[in-house]
C-alpha cells in the first residue's frame, strides 16, 4: 500500500529488498507500479527487476 521503492532505496536506479508480511491472497496478488511523474516516459516509467512471492513461513 503507497509503498515508495525510491524512498526506500534512498535514491532512484538503486536496489531495494522489502518484505511484506502478513498479505492475505486467496486467488491472486495485483501489483501496480504508478510513475510519480505526470508525463510517462522511457525515463520515468516504473522499473521491476524482480520479485519473489512466498507463502508465508518459508
């Protein structure tokens, strides 16, 4: 929720790993990467290198 992946590498082009517990998906998980910027372009679009998805105690 409002998770800012800039704020929390501390800057933009860095990594970040972030852990969310306790989400509930019973049938699927949506992810939406919203640009700060008005305008998307090739330079402010939102970038995903990876993600892993665990149930949770693993």
């Amino acid at each position: 929720e409002d998770f800012d992946v800039v704020r929390a590498a501390r800057g933009s082009r860095r990594a970040v790993v972030k852990e969310f517990d306790g989400v509930v998906a019973r049938r699927a998980i949506t992810l939406e990467f919203t640009p700060k910027a008005a305008e998307v372009t090739e330079r402010t679009a939102p970038i995903l290198s990876a993600i892993e998805i665990l149930p949770s105690g693993e």
